[in-house]
C-alpha cells in the first residue's frame, strides 16, 4: 500500500507542484466547487507523471485500462464524463489550463490534451523559507 513510485528522469516521487492562484485568490477559491478543485489537482497530478517538455499531456474522460492491467481516465478517480466536461470548460474560461483534442490513433478515441496554464507556475513563490506575514487566522475560528 505504501510503495514508491517507480523512478522517471526529471519526474518527482510522490510530489508534485500545484500552482497557488487557484488556492490564495479569494475570487478563484470562491468560484471553484471541490469537484473542479479537485479535478484540477488531479490534472497537476497527472501532468508531473505524463507531460512532456512542453507541459502537454493526453488523458480520457472514460476508464481505459493500460498494458499493465491498470486502470486510467479520469472515471478511476471518480470523475463522471459529464463532470470531466463541466469541469474542463469551467477552467478554461478560468484560464487555469489549456486543452487541444488529441489525434486518433489505432482506431482508438483520441481523448483530450490537457496543459496547466505555465503563467501559473511563475506567481507561485518559494515555500521552503520562512514566511515574512503571520500564518494566523484572525477570526479565532476553524478555516
């Protein structure tokens, strides 16, 4: 249950980057639902693993298992294809990643090319130091 990854070159373990706009701004935070919150992060996820030197990546909305008997899609994370296409047009109207309809291959459906808008990446700041502002919640509430 607790096994590594499998080693890519210039691909990290079990970490990945997430860019903070869609986290630290308050109108994105208040316009994205969980669901897209969290298909976004998948498709982080998945970009780590898969993308290719330019940030672009092929995933499907239905399962399809691979030749390793693993299954793939985002149905394997939970993700029905009506909530896939709900999702994906709400973060590209967002801005957040870019999508192009891959090429059919082997008679097989193409699926779709996903990349992670790259502005997103340059705002997001060096985490590893200390902060400058306090962390506190001012409202002595739970967040």
């Amino acid at each position: 249950m607790n096994q590594t990854n499998p080693q890519t070159p210039n691909k990290n373990v079990n970490f990945f980057l997430v860019p903070h706009i869609p986290f630290d701004d308050q109108g994105l935070r208040h316009a994205l639902t969980h669901a897209e919150r969290d298909f976004f992060m998948v498709l982080c996820h998945l970009s780590n693993r898969y993308a290719d030197k330019s940030g672009w990546f092929w995933h499907t909305d239905t399962l399809f298992t691979t030749r390793g008997n693993k299954e793939r899609g985002f149905a394997a994370y939970g993700f029905s294809q009506s909530t896939c296409k709900r999702v994906r047009k709400k973060l590209l109207q967002l801005e957040l990643i870019e999508t192009k309809t891959g090429i059919a291959k082997y008679g097989h459906w193409p699926g779709t090319i996903y990349r992670i808008n790259p502005q997103l990446f340059k705002s997001t700041g060096v985490h590893y130091e200390p902060r400058s502002e306090p962390t506190m919640n001012p409202d002595r509430r739970p967040p």
